[in-house]
C-alpha cells in the first residue's frame, strides 16, 4: 500500500497513551466512571433527533443506513427500533420527545464487553482465523489497534485479505481501496483512510477469505453478518441497522457506545473486553 495513507492516518491520531492500555487489576466501578468521564458514556453525541431521523431513514430503506444488511424493515416501527436502542443503552427513550439529549448508560456497556471477551478468548485460544475492520478510522483507531496486538499474543490468526483490493465507483474522481493499518481494515480513499458506511470493503475481503470472526461497525459489519459469517460488532446510538440484525437473531454481540470520541478513551472498552475477572 501507498505508505503516506498510513502517514496521513497516523498524522490525525493524537499521541498514543500506553500506560491506559496496559492491562491490570481493575474494577467494574473504575472501568464505570472512566467510561463516562472519556465520554464513551453519558449523553451521547448525536441527539434525540439525529436518532429518530436515522431509525425512520432506515426504515425507508436508506442504503447508507442499512449498512449493507438486507431485510432490516421486516414490518418493523419506529418505536419498534428505539425500544432496541433504549434496552442496549440501559437509558428510557421519551417516545413523545422529538428533541433532546440521549444517554448511554455504561453497566450495559461493561456487560456486554465481558460476554465479547469470552468470545475472544475462545477464539484466540481456537487460533481462530479473524479480521478486524472499522469505519471509524480516527475515532475507533486504538481500541483495534489494542484488540489486534491482544488477539494475536493469545493466538488468534489476525487475518489481513484483499488488502490493497481497488475499485472505482461512478462519478467518483478518485478509487476506494482496502488499507490495513497494524492489521485493521479501514477504507481509503487511496489519500487518506475515511469513515464509511459503505459495506463494499468487506465484501471484498470476504471475496479474498472468508473468517472464523469478524471484529467490525458499521459496514463492514454489516457486510459481514449479511454474509453470515460471525461478527462482533460496535454500533453508536444513532446507527440502528446492526440492533436490528441482533434482534433478528443474525449476530449475538453489538456494543452500542459514543463511537467518536478521543481514541484515548476507549481504554476502558478495552480493559473490560480482555479482563477476565473484575474486581
């Protein structure tokens, strides 16, 4: 690959803090209040209206939300698809409210990350063969990062298929590709790595190999659980396709947190995905 796109992404991550990474004896209580003092938690970014507005687009089968997921309507209302969101966040959703903060509570957050890390674990200790990919290459940088390094030291084979894999779309003055930075699948834009829904890079890395394990959002999560391969994914409150997914029974973990704040912050996701007993 081009080396000045991973120069490019590197450029716009702050300075990795090792120490936060490092994992150690912690408390759920420790890993609860750094969630919400880094903003993983708490009142979300995106607002009551963003998130209706997003439900209800795909609802009317907006490709751009749908993230590559057929048959995500399946008769389903909008007050169908906030309940989801309500029970992942652990916060009530005012159903008349039309504006307003929404929040995320972060014991749902820890508790889904402990039952995902029994799944890693097994799969590392499986050499299970798994990819990782994000559509959030800024914001979501070093918690895969941190993930690919864990899930290799415990055995895992981090795959990296059609890395390089280039296409065009109409219209478009420039190509897409696939681009790996430490092992994490990210979509570029042959300058620079940029946040996506498009499901498109997934579907070319499944097209090169297809994996025991997905690590992934936004499209390229969805293009996996589309493919029906096993996927782990992570959805912000405002991008409801992969809830969806789950409720239909088409993959059995989604951490619903902020999925853009300061790379930093998601120390605590990660901490409380490779601990195994919480003090």
């Amino acid at each position: 690959m081009p080396p000045d796109v991973i120069e490019a992404h590197v450029r716009r991550l702050p300075p990795f803090v090792p120490e936060l990474w490092t994992p150690r004896p912690i408390t759920r209580a420790e890993l609860e209040r750094a969630l919400v003092t880094g903003l993983v938690a708490g009142w979300a970014t995106h607002p009551l209206d963003n998130v209706r507005g997003n439900a209800q687009m795909l609802l009317d089968h907006d490709r751009d939300k749908e993230f590559g997921l057929t048959g995500l309507q399946d008769g389903r209302s909008l007050d169908a698809i906030l309940d989801l969101v309500e029970h992942a966040t652990g916060a009530p959703i005012e159903r008349e409210a039309r504006s307003g903060p929404v929040e995320i509570r972060p014991e749902p957050i820890v508790d889904a990350c402990l039952r995902v890390g029994e799944r890693l674990r097994s799969a590392a200790a499986a050499h299970a063969r798994v990819v990782l990919a994000t559509g959030h290459p800024v914001g979501l940088a070093y918690l895969y990062h941190e993930l690919v390094a864990w899930l290799a030291t415990n055995g895992a084979d981090v795959r990296t298929p059609a890395g390089a894999a280039r296409w065009r779309e109409p219209g478009l003055d420039h190509d897409w590709e696939v681009t790996y930075w430490d092992r994490v699948a990210m979509l570029s834009d042959t300058r620079e790595p940029r946040h996506t829904h498009s499901p498109d890079g997934m579907r070319r890395i499944l097209d090169a190999e297809r994996p025991d394990l997905v690590f992934a959002d936004h499209g390229f999560a969805g293009a996996a659980v589309d493919a029906g391969v096993e996927t782990i994914a992570i959805a912000d409150v405002n991008d409801p396709a992969l809830l969806v997914a789950q409720a239909q029974g088409r993959l059995e973990h989604v951490l619903v947190f902020d999925d853009h704040v300061d790379p930093n912050d998601y120390w605590p996701v990660f901490l409380a995905l490779v601990t195994s007993d919480l003090g």
